[in-house]
C-alpha cells in the first residue's frame, strides 16, 4: 500500500510496511522511549527476574524503600521491560510510603471486589459511532492548535454519485463494533455530506483510532486531489487530513481510571495489564508515531530562536537509516557554552544590582550587576536582590519562575509550534505559545516546562577567564555577608556567618588581597586557614555568638582541605562519618571552590575530600567546566548536591552511557538541561545591545620563526633520525602505540633541543622516560664530534693567558667597525683575541656571513682567524689587578670589568631572540613589563642567567613551582611595583604556575619560548595579561624554530581547535587520536 503524505502541502509518497506498526494488543515496549538504555543486547542470566528487576531499577535511582520495591515488582515485574515503566512511575508519581504501609494492612483483613472501567460500549449498542469532535471524556473543548497535516490514500467503500473536487470538506468517524475497545482493531472511515464514502488503511487506523479515543486530537479532513470521475467501490483517493491538539491533550490525566494505591487496597493484580496501561501504551504508540509522521522534531535545549525551517515542512525520514555519529567537538562544545551564555532567565532579572556601599567598595561593571543579580536569585535572596536594586523591581511573573526554577525533566522535550498557527476558540490566550513539551516515553504532553526542582542555593559561574569572577563573588558575599534565617541544628555547628573559600595555593594571597581592596566595612574580617595559620577548633572560632571577630571569608587551599582529609581518613567512626576537627567540625554558611576543575575528576583524594565539607550554599567559579569529558561536569553536581545529578548511577543512565553509544546530540541536550538554571557564562567577545560586555583593547598574537644555528641543527637532526627510525619501526610491525612512551621521549629530545641543547638528559619535570644508557653514550660521542670541527682553544690555561692578557687593550670609548656604534656597551660588547672590539650581534651576523659564502672566517678588522668559541664578553664585576698579574706575569692595575669566554651554545637561537626583542623593547618603551612563557622550569633557569648577562637594563624575576607562598607573594608585589629608572621588568613563568588565576595586567608584553600541546593552555596564560585592569594593546610573540618538531605541534593545535579539544569517552577514541597526532608530528 503507497501512501502520499504531506507536510503542509508538500506531498510525498511512503510505503508503511504492516510490521512497522504494532498491536495495540501487544505490551511491546514504546518505540520512543527517551534516555532509557537499550536492552534488547542483554544477556540471559542466571540469577532470579525478582533481582534483574531490582538491579535495573537500583541502577537508575539508588536505594529505595522495600515497601516501594515490593509494589513496583508485583506491578510491573510481568511486563517487558517493566523495570523502565517502574522508573517512569517513581520519577513523575512516587508512591506514598505510608499510604502503602496502611493499605498493605487493609489487604489482610479485607477483600474488595474492583471494578475496572472499561471503555467498551453498553452491550445493547451494536456500533458506535465517535465523531472527530467527541470526547472520552467529559473536558470541554477550550481551544484547538494545528500541528501539521497528513496525506493519505483512502479506499471508497461505496459508489459517489459525483466525482470529488478540491478541499471538499470531508469528516472522519471511529467506529467500534459490539464487544470491541480501544485495544481491538477498529475503523476510521471517510464521510462526505453525513454520507461514508471510504476507509483510511488499516495502518493508520491502528495511529489515529487512539488519538480519537484518548481524545489527544482532533481531525479536519477534505479532499487533496479532485477525481476525474465518480468513485466505485475499491477506488483509491486522496485526502488531506489536518491534525489539531487540544486542551484535552494536555490534560493530566492519563491514570484516570485507576489510582494505584486503590488497586493495592483492592488485592489487584498486578501481573495483568489494567486498561489504565493499556491507554497509556498506546498513548505512547500513538503520539510518538504522529510526530514522526509530522516530522515534528524536539528542539534543542535552550534553543528560542526561529528556526529557517519550521518542523511542519521538514522532509519525515523514510526509514531508520544509520548514520555516521560525530566526535564531540569544539563546534559542539561552542554551542555548549553558548546556550548557556543565553540564559533567558536573565532576561528578567535586573542590571542595576550593586552591593551595599558600606560593605563593598568597589564599582561593578554592567555585567557583573546582572550576574549579581543572578546569583542573588540563585541562591533565593530575592528581598536582597530587590532591595539592591534599587528602583529595578522583579515583575510577578519572573519572580514566580526564580522560586520554581528547576532542570527540565530529562524524559521530556521540547517543541515548537508550527509557525503561523494560532490557538482557536481560546478566550484565556491573550498570545500564542511558542512550545509544548512531550514525554515520549508514556505519551504526555505539556504547556508547561516539566522540571525536577532541587533545593541548591548557588551555582556554577563559568565566565570566561578576565571577567571579574573573583570581584563578583565578593560582591555577592558581601551583599549577603550573613545567613539571616539559620536553618535548624544539625550534625556540625553552624558558621552562619562565614563563607568559605578554596583556591589553588598560587591564588591564596591574590584572593586576600582582592578582599581587602573591595571590603569597605571595618567589622568584615578575612582569615587565611593555610601553614600555620590553620585553627583547629573552628567551631569556637566561628560558631561563639561572644567572639566578635568571626570572619565573614575564610579562605583556604586544596592542599589543606586534603591534608586534613588524609588526616581525619583513617579516625573515621563506625558510621563512616569523620571525626569533627578543622574545616570538618562546622556547617559554612556558603562554600566557593575557585577553579573548581580541580575537582572534576570525582575518584581523586581532592575531590572526595572536598565532598565531605559541609555548607548551606555552594559556589562553583571555573573558566572551564570541561576539561577533557563530560563526566568532569558530574563531580561539580554533586559536589552542589544536585538532585538528582549528584546521584551517579542517574547521571550514568542519562549522560554517561548514551555518550559512549556515540547519542552525542541527544546527551549534549540531557547536559544543557542540567545545567539551564545552575549555569551562567559570559564571554568577552559577547555583545549586549550591539557592544562588547567588556572593552578590553587590542591583542596581537604573532609567531617568530627562527633558524637553527649550526651545532643546533645538526644535534636536531641526529635526534630526529632516531625518532624517525623508531616511528617507522612502530608503524611496519603495527606496534606504534606499544613504542608511543619511547616515541614520547623522542619527541620531547626534539622539543628540548628546539629551546636549548642543555635541557638535553636534564632532570626536570617533564623528563618522565630517561635514554637508555647506550643512547646517551651515541648521544655524549656526537656532542663531543661536534665540538671538535670548531676552532677552540687548546685548554683552560691557555683561555686565560689569552684572556687577561686583553684587559690592557681594551678601552673605554670603543667603536664597532661594523655598525660604528660608539661607545659599545659592556653588555653588547665582544672581544676577539686579536683585541678589536665589536657588538656581539655584528660578530655573529659577520661569522654566519662567511659562513654561507663558504669563506674563512676572519677577524673584519686585522683578518687574523677567529670563531665564535674564541670570543670574550664584559661584564660589569671589578677585576683585581693581581689576578691578572698572576696570569700574565705582568704589572696591572684593578679594572671595573670582567672578561669572560662567550659559550655560543649557552644562548640558543631562541634565547638570543629574546635578548634581541627585549633590547629593542628598552629602547623604544622603558620602564615596560615583560611575561616570559616557558613550560620547562630549567629552561627558565637558563633564561634567566642569560638575560641577567645580557643587560644590566633587565630586572629578573622567575616564578615557577618550587616557590613558596610567601616568596610567590613577595616576588609578585615586587614585579607588580611601577617602574622608574627606565628599565626592563621580566616575570619568567612556568605555564603550569602562571597559567591559572594569576593577574597580570601591569605587563602588556608576552613571549612564549616553547609551544604546548593543547591551545587552551597558552590561551589561558596570556589572558593573564589581557583581562580586566588592561589599559594597554597587548603584543604576544610565539617563537617557534623553523622546519621542527614545533612547526608540526602548530599543526596539531589547529586540529584541536578544529576538531574541539574535549576528548571522546572511549578508549579507543583516544588511541586513534593519538596515532593521528603522532603520524603528523613525523610526516615529511
């Protein structure tokens, strides 16, 4: 049978195989059910169906009441995949505990007969008849909506006197015979002028009869394509059949005829499908079929906007055809994060919000006002957010919603009506909705957004790094610096009156500080709990009404956190719970973890320990709330105590698993509904009224490309071969991955000789794989070939003889012959052993000139042969006369200089362009501040020796993993001081130190020495200097060496960007990926 369907005019032909449509006798599970995992793959077991049953249902929701376990079991245990229907109960309908305690009681000493309502006619009626316009029930109809339009061939049941025209009116009728209900077969025919004149398939009959018994639609009907002729008997013709939803169809009433808990008191059986179940199955049947028939797809979660095309033209899908399922992306991670940069509850909530200027002494940005208002809503101080804002009040309706607001039940979804239909016969629509919700899984639709409430008071605020959270989350403290509603008693004193915080320790003094700056009430108090500050009787401290310094911030780190968490571990009582001492003795008023990712992995000592502190409000401040998968976002619910997130066999069933089977869509939607309400970021390319949110100037991001030099390049290449040899090796036996630790370490001999030679078998941090002996002999015997082919000196006594025996001829005023600079400073100056005096730049350019040429390198000036290994710099260090009298057996005097023998490979190609860019930088822009990127710690170390001899103009400052907190504190106070005396500040950072929470935006200078593997990281570094406080244009240079390794980790970075940098959930996701990056790094 063909059937020429249409979507708002736009017929198209479908054949609908009869095995596509189910009995509605049958209890086969729905076809649509939403969220719910696949059990069609399991495998039999052995164990009894009592405890499969019980294990399915444990799975999704936790522990349950015995009592509840026991109803459901007797209830649904007979039926397929009755465990999902147990679970569609407990989270729409949970049974009352005590009602079925009492009626299990009333079952013993009672029998009472039941009657099941039934929807069959009185025995004395052979057929009736159910016009479209009836109902089953005894609702008015209000109002009526169009939701799309079918085509379906119909067949004439009896001759026409005339042929059909065009949109004639026709009516449909159901019809049931003596004996039959809603689950027998029944017949929808075609009426023209009160007259049958056909049939619609048995197909669509078996769809459409239960919209018209569960009156869930109305049906207009008439004539789609005019006949030439009369029809016979047997004739086919087309009609146009208009479906509309009424108010019937939102009706909450889909147990009507039964009350489960009645059925308990009356002994009822619970093994036999009641014809309350059996409507509400084909309910189900029924609604999920229309919409595919309408090609009515859910919107998107969050997703207000008009889409191009509406779902009632949407070509429907002829079959169900697979499709390759994408990689969760940086696209898809983008519109992660923008759906929730869109909150529409934001739309209601007023900008003007501004703390008390007796507690805050700072002025917010018009943004920040907002978010203000948004966590103030949050966290249920809607009297606070009023009085707050001044004159800007909330509207009845937005408060309503702030007091409701919950996540969308992730069984629903969300739709949108067709465009350009209007609800007819509705005197309470003043305007039209633009959605409705439905639940596929039993059918039930929905004006209103179904949502899960949950009792958290706070949230996650994940603006983009440079916003101001830290400033944000001090104005909400301080507008609320108390709870002014103490909660009854519980199991640890209160601090109703402190909030506390936990930062990453490089953040501790930055967080005090920033206190301090903003509180402008002398009462409010900040306390640091780290080293020996730590207080061990915090209950007294903070809960005694007497002590009136109980701070309002106390902050803290998660080292401590965790320390004290090892510690109080192994004291745990018999109950589990930990013994009441530190931050573990009292219940916080607000607690807010800063860069919580830190926590994101939920089976690390940190996270757990951070889970067992206990507080009435709970903050989550994070620039990036996934990391690498969306499981990072389970530890941050339930660290929120988000119900029912914070449950993991819940977020397992609803995020985890349709991840792994590649439902990548469909678990961004589950996740983008968890978060609507608890979630708010902003970004500093969003635009409000046509304007940036922030005005932050210009940044320019440039890349240096900078050529080996000799002894450089052949160290590179001999490296190069080995990891070439290998990655050959690994991809002809198909072992790659089996070698990729020793390809790593590889890689990493290649990135080190791209800094500096001397990092080379180094012991630093990112040195994990050590060579192999044998390899590091090959590697020592080469060093020492390449050190042979250049003109030395013999040995260290004849370095000095040449070397003392130059004080005398070296004089003040010198002149490079080559530039004519004159005088030469001491720290630009070399000397030859001839004793002509040049800029070492000039020297070096000349040697790598004869070079090319292919010449003898000779001194420019008297032509006697010289080499780079023969040259001495100055530095500024008095020279006693008798050390050099020793030397050369010669009277002298005292010098206030230094010669020392130039150590060509002791300054890479890449330190000696950063001396060059910072040289040029003081003397165009003095007194400039510099941040110096590098994630090697002894990469740094030797920057920081060479750029000490480089200039007496640089002031050097190196901060990295081995300082502690006092010294981080006082090294950063020092490079944040301004600048008088005309010199250079530099700040020599760690990635790894500096690329979190730091701010330093008294430097508009960046230079990254090294490139590393995940663009996010460098980005979050340089917004260390290009965030808010930023007055000037911010310049970053990426040196990267020509023809490297690095060339190819720039290629990997735009893959990730392009791609998206969050790793799939699968392991075999991620070796692939890693095989990919490998084959680029060494491809020609």
């Amino acid at each position: 049978m063909k059937v020429i369907k249409k979507r708002f005019f736009k017929p198209k032909e479908e054949t609908l195989p009869s095995d596509e449509v189910p009995d509605p006798q049958s209890s086969a599970e729905p076809l649509h059910s939403l969220f719910v995992p696949d059990e069609s793959e399991e495998e039999e077991t052995t164990t009894s169906p009592k405890t499969n049953f019980e294990k399915d249902i444990i799975a999704i929701v936790g522990d349950i009441s015995p009592i509840i376990m026991k109803y459901l079991y007797a209830k649904y245990s007979q039926k397929r995949n009755g465990a999902k229907f147990a679970v569609t109960e407990l989270l729409t309908n949970p049974p009352d505990v005590e009602k079925l305690q009492q009626d299990s009681i009333a079952s013993q000493s009672a029998k009472r007969p039941h009657t099941i309502v039934s929807y069959q006619e009185p025995p004395n009626k052979k057929v009736n008849i159910n016009p479209d316009s009836a109902s089953s029930n005894n609702e008015p109809l209000m109002w009526q909506r169009l939701i799309g339009s079918l085509n379906i061939q119909a067949m004439a049941t009896r001759p026409t006197m005339k042929p059909l025209k065009y949109q004639e009116k026709l009516k449909l009728k159901r019809i049931t015979t003596k004996n039959s209900t809603m689950a027998n077969s029944a017949i929808v025919r075609v009426y023209h002028n009160e007259r049958e004149i056909g049939r619609i398939p048995e197909d669509w009959t078996r769809i459409l009869s239960p919209l018209f018994d569960l009156n869930i639609a109305v049906f207009e009907a008439s004539v789609l394509e005019e006949t030439k002729s009369r029809l016979s008997t047997g004739d086919s013709f087309v009609i146009e059949i208009e479906v509309y939803l009424t108010n019937s169809s939102f009706a909450k009433n889909l147990d009507a005829t039964e009350n489960p808990i009645d059925l308990k008191k009356s002994n009822f059986d619970y093994s036999k499908e009641s014809e309350s179940e059996a409507a509400l199955r084909l309910r189900q049947f029924a609604i999920s079929n229309l919409f595919d028939r309408l090609a009515i797809k859910p919107l998107k979660v969050n997703d207000d906007t008009e889409d191009e095309e509406d779902i009632s033209s949407q070509e429907i899908n002829s079959g169900d055809v697979e499709h390759p399922v994408p990689e969760i992306n940086l696209d898809q991670m983008k519109e992660f994060y923008q759906s929730n940069n869109q909150l529409k509850i934001l739309e209601g909530l007023p900008e003007t919000t501004t703390p008390p200027k007796e507690n805050f002494a700072l002025d917010l940005r018009s943004y920040q006002k907002h978010g203000l208002s948004w966590m103030l809503a949050r966290e249920k101080e809607l009297d606070v957010l009023e009085m707050l804002s001044n004159e800007d009040k909330l509207s009845s309706q937005s408060r309503k919603e702030l007091e409701n607001l919950g996540t969308m039940n992730p069984l629903w979804r969300k739709y949108k009506w067709p465009y350009a239909t209007e609800a007819t016969q509705d005197p309470t629509q003043n305007q039209t909705e633009k959605y409705f919700y439905a639940n596929m899984y039993n059918g039930e639709l929905s004006l209103e957004k179904p949502v899960i409430k949950s009792s958290l008071r706070g949230g996650i605020l994940a603006d983009e790094m440079g916003l101001g959270k830290t400033i944000a989350t001090l104005a909400l403290v301080n507008s609320v610096p108390y709870d002014n509603f103490p909660e009854p008693k519980s199991d640890r004193p209160y601090a109703s009156q402190t909030t506390l915080i936990v930062v990453p320790m490089s953040l501790l003094f930055q967080w005090k500080s920033e206190f301090e700056k903003c509180n402008n009430n002398s009462r409010h108090v900040c306390r640091l709990h780290y080293g020996e500050d730590q207080e061990t009787n915090l209950a007294w401290s903070l809960c005694n009404p007497d002590n009136s310094k109980i701070p309002i911030v106390m902050i803290t780190t998660y080292g401590t956190v965790l320390n004290e968490f090892t510690r109080l571990s192994k004291r745990r009582n018999s109950k589990g719970e930990l013994p009441k001492v530190g931050l573990y003795s009292v219940k916080f008023f607000r607690i807010i973890l800063d860069e919580g990712h830190n926590i994101r992995n939920r089976n690390t000592k940190t996270a757990k320990s951070v889970y067992e502190l206990q507080s009435s409000r709970k903050w989550i401040l994070t620039g990036t709330p996934i990391v690498n998968r969306l499981d990072d976002l389970y530890s941050l619910t339930k660290f929120l105590e988000l119900d029912p997130w914070n449950n993991f066999s819940y977020w397992k069933t609803f995020v985890t698993l349709p991840f792994e089977q590649k439902k990548i869509s469909q678990t961004l939607d589950v996740v983008k509904s968890i978060l609507e309400p608890i979630f708010l970021r902003r970004t500093k390319s969003q635009k409000k009224n046509g304007k940036p949110l922030v005005e932050l100037p210009a940044k320019e991001v440039v890349i240096e490309q900078i050529k080996f030099n000799d002894d450089e390049e052949k160290l590179y290449q001999w490296f190069k071969d080995r990891a070439y040899a290998s990655f050959a090796e690994g991809i002809k036996s198909g072992q790659l991955l089996r070698r990729y630790t020793q390809i790593l370490t590889h890689i990493l001999r290649l990135r080190q000789v791209c800094c500096h030679v001397d990092l080379i078998g180094g012991a630093h941090e990112m040195d994990d794989e050590i060579i192999e002996a044998e390899q590091d002999e090959d590697m020592r015997k080469f060093l020492t070939s390449i050190k042979e082919n250049q003109i030395r000196f013999a040995n260290d006594t004849d370095v000095k003889e040449k070397m003392y025996n130059l004080y005398g001829k070296i004089k003040e005023e010198n002149e490079c012959s080559i530039c004519t600079q004159v005088p030469i400073p001491y720290s630009e100056m070399v000397v030859t052993p001839c004793a002509h005096t040049f800029c070492l730049s000039c020297i070096l350019e000349h040697l790598d000139f004869q070079k090319e040429l292919k010449k003898e390198k000779l001194c420019p000036n008297c032509r006697s042969p010289i080499s780079k290994y023969q040259l001495f710099r100055i530095r500024n260090q008095p020279t006693k006369g008798n050390e050099i009298r020793f030397h050369t057996q010669k009277d002298a005097p005292d010098y206030s200089f230094q010669l020392y023998l130039y150590d060509p490979n002791r300054s890479s190609s890449k330190i000696q362009a950063l001396v060059r860019h910072l040289k040029a930088l003081h003397s165009q822009s003095p007194n400039s501040k510099v941040i110096v990127f590098s994630q090697f710690s002894s990469y740094l170390d030797i920057i920081q020796s060479e750029l000490k001899l480089a200039s007496e103009e640089f002031i050097v400052f190196k901060f990295d993993g081995r300082l502690n907190m006092n010294d981080r504190t006082k090294l950063l106070e020092s490079f944040n001081q301004p600048l008088e005396d005309g010199k250079v500040a530099i700040l020599l950072l760690s990635l790894k130190a500096g690329g979190v929470g730091l701010n330093l935006t008294t430097a508009s200078r960046a230079y990254m020495m090294d490139p590393w593997w995940s663009p996010s990281i460098e980005d979050q570094a340089i917004d260390r200097i290009h965030r808010i406080g930023q007055n000037e244009t911010v310049k970053v240079v990426r040196f990267i060496m020509e023809n490297s390794i690095e060339t190819k980790m720039l290629k990997i970075q735009e893959r990730k960007k392009q791609i998206g940098e969050a790793v799939a959930a699968e392991e075999e996701e991620r070796r692939k990926r890693r095989i990919e990056e490998i084959q680029i790094l060494f491809e020609e």
